[in-house]
C-alpha cells in the first residue's frame, strides 16, 4: 500500500478550501483586536482544495480501528459496543450548555441526574453513597486509598495485593506512600490462602483485588479472603474495573468489600481506549462514606444542592467541579435504557461468549487455568513457542491480517505468553465463531508456515513496528521544511 502523504506534503500554494463572496461590509481593523505581538503574517497552513482536504482526513479514518469497525477482543478493556442513542442523550443541548458555575438553582436537572445515577449504583453494587469525581479507574484506586488512609490508624500502612493483579493496583499504594505485600495465586487461579494468612498483620491497611480476577476467574474462596482480612483490622477494597460479568448478579459489597471503583468507561457505555475521558466512581459502605470526597449531592425534599461543610471528615476534592459529566450522562442513559433486567443479561451473555470462545479455542492454545470464565479469560501461547518458536506477540500481530484487533497480551505477568481475550457480551454468535476460526487458522500456520506468523501484519498500511521505539523515541513533531 502507498505511504499516506501528510497534508503538508500535498499543499500547493494558493489553493483553497472555500470560496467567499467578496467582503461587502467594512473589514474590522484586526490590529485593535488582538494585541500586535499576537498577529502573525504565515502561519505556514497547508493549503488544498476542498475535495483534497475531505479526501485526506476520510481516508486516514478508515485506516482506524474501533468497536464500530470491527471485533475488540481486548482484555481488560471491555471494548464492548456503545449504543449510539446514549451519545444522543450526552448530546442535549441542556446538558452541553451548561456550566459548573452556574448557580445550584440553574443546574438542578444535572443534579438530579447525578444524585438519580448514584443511587442507581448504590442498588447495582451494594455501597452506601458514591463520588464521581475520579476521571479514570487509577484515579479511582487512588481517591479509595486515600480514604482507606484517612480511616486507618498510621501503623496500618501496608496493602495486600495478589501476584495476578492489575498493574495500576501497586501503583496506586505507591502514590499514598503505602507499601505493597504481593500474595501468590493458587493453581485454581484464586487468592491462595495460606499466603494470605501469613501476609496479614498489624500493619495491614487492607487488601485490593480483583474479582472477577484478571485471569478472567471468580475467586472460589471470597468469603474466607474477606474473613481473613477483616479478622486483621484490614479493609477490602475492590478493583471493579471490569464489572461487566457481575451487574444483577452479584455485588461487592454483599461479598464483604468495604471501598471499591468501577469503571464507567468499559462497563456503562463509554470506550476504554485512547484514552479518551473516563470515569472510575467510587463507592463506600457505611463506614467509609464520610471520607468520601466534597462536594456531595444530597436530595432536600425536592431540591438538589452541593455541600462541603456537612462532611468534615472529607479527604477533600479530588478533581475540579463533579468529575466527567459526559461520561456519567452516558452511563445513566445506558442504565435507564436497559434497566435491571437489561443489566443481568449484559452479565449472563458476557460470561456466556467469553466461555464459548474460550472452549473453542483451548484444543488449540495452552489454557492454564481450565475453570469456567467470566467474562474473560487468558489462554497462552506456550505450546506455539515451545514447538515453533512463535509468540504470543506474533499471533497478535497475524491477527491483524485477519481483520481483528488482538487481544492483550502478556498480561497478567503470571501466564508465560498470555493472551487475554475479552469478547464481550455485545458480539453475535457468527462474529465469535469468525474471530475463533481465524485464532485456529493462526495455530495451523504456526505449525505449517511459522514464519508467516512470525513477520506478521503482511495487509496493514504499516507492518511490524519496533515495539519500543516510540515510547524511547517520542517524537510527534511534524516539522515544516523551513
Ligand atoms: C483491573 C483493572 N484495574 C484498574 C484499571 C485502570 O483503569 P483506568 O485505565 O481507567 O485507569 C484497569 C484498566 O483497564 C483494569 O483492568
């Protein structure tokens, strides 16, 4: 395929993206407008025609990736598919028209919204009040460690975390200037107790996991893990990233969690990836609710307003104004159009497409743990690279040639050559057995023709990239000739 030319690259001077009758007003006198150190003579923009700029940004679209395009078996990042009406709701101009300083008698319908929405997630997870403040599932773990702070006595300052867990868990204890206590997984892939046992103590804050867990498993023993750390003075918090395979089926806190986050982005209708504006609320029980952070929403007779003042015990605000609107709007609107009954079979056909896949699949790749799933699961590349020296890196990569975006790979660190696949419960049945039949296509390749594989993408625009030449090289300037 031809290089794509950057628009700079097809300017040709003098040509133009519009044409404007001739000026038959005064011309308003720049110069008093804007100050004279501002105004600038070039400003060295490319110059196409109309058709030529249209053309230039369709074709880069398509060479994009997305739910809307194709299949995202992206685990960890539940890449489900959107409902477009929930974007039309976040689109209402009385939501986008308005401003977090207008007054509290102005914005008494977003108020509403959101003290609507908390509830609803209070029924959905169990908790006693929500923030949405966090912009992002991290920034969530971070606002619930700083509760956890705030409510521990200073010689608590340890976190547990299992070996399986998600990269930001560590992370985040680093940032409130916790230390980390890792505890191994079992063979059945669950929370191994014995470790637990001997990792708890008096300086134990609490413990973070997962649950489903990021091999995609339901910890068999929740209920001892939860004893065990709360007979130790810890709390439980909880990691609900990816709480697709629980809605209507199971809540956290009825499982003994004390603080969790959930991402909004993933499970209630916003796209995971780029990046793009998150939301990880977070929820409390009972004991922990006063921490939370201001302001908070409360409900007198039938008036909405903010206050600060009634929570003293508050850890203080954690991002400006209420958090991400758009994204709550979109997650109220997707909750309001599926309700409760909607929301149970979003769990059910999730944890049933990820099983389905996963025993197609596991005659051909190595699965080490061969339980049922929820709604992922991590098989391994094992077998390929013993046999034929193929990666879990090359089967992703061949994958793109078959029209799919692979899966995570390498990830949980436990699993030699992992390939974490999150189906979702938004795919068809013919769009499973597609992915399946090319992931079985690439196992017969691996023995007939590993190299194949192994050069993979062979129809992509660009193909094998350096992995790690962008994230040491970062280099995003296009610099002009001059
Ligand atoms: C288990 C788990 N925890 C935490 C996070 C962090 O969420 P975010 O990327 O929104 O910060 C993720 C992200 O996908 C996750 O899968």
């Amino acid at each position: 395929m031809a290089e794509e030319q950057l628009i700079f690259d097809k300017s040709k001077s003098g040509r133009r993206a519009f044409s404007l009758p001739d000026l038959d007003v005064p011309q308003a006198d720049v110069a008093k407008l804007i100050p004279q150190e501002m105004l600038r003579d070039n400003l060295n923009l490319p110059e196409l025609s109309e058709v030529d700029v249209v053309r230039h940004f369709t074709n880069l679209s398509r060479k994009n990736f997305g739910v809307d395009s194709g299949f995202y078996p992206l685990g960890s990042c539940t890449m489900k598919y959107n409902p477009k009406v929930n974007e039309e709701v976040a689109k209402l101009s009385g939501f986008t028209n308005i401003h977090p300083y207008q007054s509290e008698d102005e914005i008494q319908g977003i108020l509403e919204l959101l003290y609507d929405f908390e509830q609803y997630l209070c029924a959905i997870f169990g908790y006693e009040a929500f923030t949405f403040q966090p912009a992002a599932g991290a920034h969530g773990e971070l606002t619930a460690l700083l509760m956890i702070k705030a409510y521990q006595p200073r010689e608590r300052h340890k976190i547990i975390i299992p070996d399986s867990s998600h990269g930001t868990n560590p992370a985040s204890v680093s940032l409130v200037n916790y230390g980390t206590v890792v505890v191994k997984s079992d063979a059945r892939g669950n929370v191994d107790l014995d470790s637990l046992r001997r990792a708890v103590g008096d300086d134990t804050a609490g413990i973070m996991l997962t649950n489903p867990n990021t091999l995609g498993l339901f910890d068999e023993h929740i209920l001892d893990v939860a004893d065990i750390v709360h007979k130790a003075g810890g709390l439980l918090y909880y990691d609900g990233a990816n709480a697709n395979a629980l809605l209507g089926v199971c809540r956290p806190a009825d499982l003994g969690f004390d603080i969790a986050h959930f991402n909004l982005h993933k499970t209630f209708s916003t796209p995971h990836g780029c990046g793009g504006p998150g939301s990880g609320p977070v929820g409390a029980s009972k004991k922990l609710e006063p921490f939370l952070p201001v302001p908070r929403i409360v409900k007198d007779n039938s008036r909405y307003s903010l206050l600060v003042t009634r929570y003293p015990k508050s850890i203080g605000k954690v991002h400006s104004f209420y958090g991400n609107i758009n994204v709550i709007i979109k997650a109220y609107a997707y909750v309001r159009s599926l309700g409760a009954a909607g929301l149970k079979e979003v769990a059910e056909n999730a944890v049933l497409n990820a099983n389905y896949v996963m025993n197609k699949l596991k005659e051909y790749y190595y699965l080490p743990y061969d339980r049922i799933c929820q709604h992922e699961f991590v098989i391994s590349a094992k077998w390929q690279k013993e046999k034929y020296g193929v990666r879990a890196l090359d089967i992703a990569k061949r994958l793109l040639d078959y029209g799919f975006h692979p899966p995570t790979i390498y990830f949980p660190l436990i699993v030699e050559e992992a390939l974490m696949i999150e189906p979702t419960e938004t795919e068809s049945r013919e769009t499973l057995d597609s992915f399946c039949d090319a992931m079985i296509a690439i196992a017969r390749e691996c023995e007939t023709n590993p190299e194949l594989v192994k050069t993979a993408p062979h129809t992509t625009p660009v193909k094998r990239l350096d992995e790690a030449k962008a994230a040491r090289e970062l280099n995003l300037r296009w610099k002009t000739g001059a």
